[in-house]
C-alpha cells in the first residue's frame, strides 16, 4: 500500500515507500501512541470499526480482513481451561457417499490430514495411500523432495496449502494437532518456514491440480471442496476434468485400469 494510493502526498522527505505508522493511524482513525501499542501486542482492544479502517488502509483482502478480526476476538478472549479435542472421524454416512462418487474425492481435515478417500482417488493419490495415517497429509505429501517430479504446480500449491494451514490454525490456536503440524513442518522444511513466516491466509474452496501421473499421464484436474455436516470439521474434495479434453480421457481410462484391477 502507498500513500498515493489512500489520498495522502508522498513528501520529498519520505524514507518508506509503504504508509508511516503515523498515516496508518490516522486513517483508522487512533493515536499513533494507541496504534503502536496495537501493534506490539500490549493491552489494547480495537474495535471492529478500527479493525475494518486497518483492513481498508493495508488493502486487506476479504479473507486477510475475517482472519484479522478472528485473531482480534482471540486476544479479546479470557483464557480458558484448554479444551479437549476428539479426533477428526469421518461420519459412516460420509463414507458411504464417498464411495458413490464416481470421481476422485478424498475426505480432508482442518489440518489438511487425508482421512478417508474413495478407490479412484486411492489410485490418484498412488503411493501416498499406503502411508501410515499419521503420514497422510496433504503438506507433508507437496514438501516430499520427490513432489515436483509428479505435482507441476507443486510450489504455488504448497504457498496455497500453507495460507490454508493458518487460517485454521488461527481459529483455533490451542489445537494440539495444529500445534504438532506447524512445529514438525517448520523442523524438517526451509520452504515450510518461510511461508509461514509470510502469514498469508486463504479459505481456498476451488482449485485446480497438475500432477504427471505414472499410469496415465499428465493430468490437469479442478477440485471443490464441500464441508462435511458438523462444525469446525472435515471437508469434501472431489477432482474432475472438463468434458470433452485429453484429462477426462486420461481419468477414464485410470477409472478403468482401477475396474481392471479389481
């Protein structure tokens, strides 16, 4: 963000190209003393109509603005006994519509944990469906060292994936498996690290994949992401290719290689 970009001069004095603490003040309509305690984490609880004029001033996006007010109500929040978490479990009605579909849909958890998929996506998803459960994560998967020679779009997926991480790891921070992700992450991969140190956010519900798949090919496939009923909790995601291109060929045929197998 720039001055100009909020009405204010540049100044020939200027030493910043980004807005002063003091115009970032001004503009959210606080002190600079209030804003600066803001800032550092003291004792200070902005109101949303402050939050929403930061969020206007830094050109926030829609999902950076909801995750700025999430971490806010956070801070407003007294402590409270840590609470106690179950594991994430995929409803029986939930399976049993997972292995209708007809395409390849995996059941992903808050933290990006693969908890159940169906056949299709079994053959997809190769090699990582054999791992042990604690193994099977969509990060932990992209980070692999091997991961660029089968997902062409590996880097920008695991930017995508890590933005995800957080807004959930923000709307719950005490989460013991939150907590246990981002720290082995963070351990094992430069790349991990330096994207979390970024803090970008994202409630990505659609995307699209590249992967060059060992049996078939290169394939470019669009996913969606459907919540599962309860809240917070587990999402549905189901691949599928544009009708009438080269991908929806190349998924037939591993949906009939999967048949063959059977």
């Amino acid at each position: 963000m720039l001055p100009r970009d909020v009405g204010l001069e540049p100044g020939p004095r200027r030493r910043v190209a980004g807005l002063r603490r003091e115009e970032l003040a001004l503009l959210a309509g606080v002190s600079s003393d209030y804003y600066q305690r803001m800032e550092q984490g003291r004792d200070v609880r902005p109101s949303e109509q402050v939050l929403d004029a930061l969020a206007r001033a830094l050109n926030f996006s829609a999902e950076e603005t909801r995750h700025l007010h999430t971490l806010a109500a956070a801070a407003r929040t007294p402590a409270r006994a840590p609470r106690h978490h179950e594991p994430e479990e995929v409803p029986p009605t939930t399976l049993r519509l997972l292995h209708t579909m007809t395409t390849p849909t995996m059941v992903v958890g808050r933290f990006l944990d693969v908890l159940a998929w169906n056949p299709l996506a079994g053959v997809l998803l190769d090699e990582f469906a054999r791992l042990p459960r604690a193994e099977r994560n969509l990060l932990k998967l992209l980070l692999h060292p091997e991961a660029d020679r089968s997902c062409a779009d590996r880097t920008a997926t695991v930017a995508e994936l890590t933005a995800m991480l957080r807004t959930q790891v923000a709307a719950d921070p005490s989460h013991p498996r939150g907590i246990e992700l981002v720290g082995e992450l963070a351990v094992h991969s430069d790349e991990f690290a330096t994207l979390w140190a970024r803090h970008d956010v994202s409630e990505t519900t659609r995307g699209r994949m590249r992967l060059d798949h060992p049996l078939v090919g290169e394939l470019t496939l669009d996913w969606d992401a459907y919540p599962v009923p309860g809240a917070p909790g587990p999402v549905l995601i189901t691949y599928t290719a544009e009708a009438g291109t080269p991908d929806e060929e190349r998924l037939r045929l591993l949906a009939s290689l999967l048949t063959t197998r059977a």
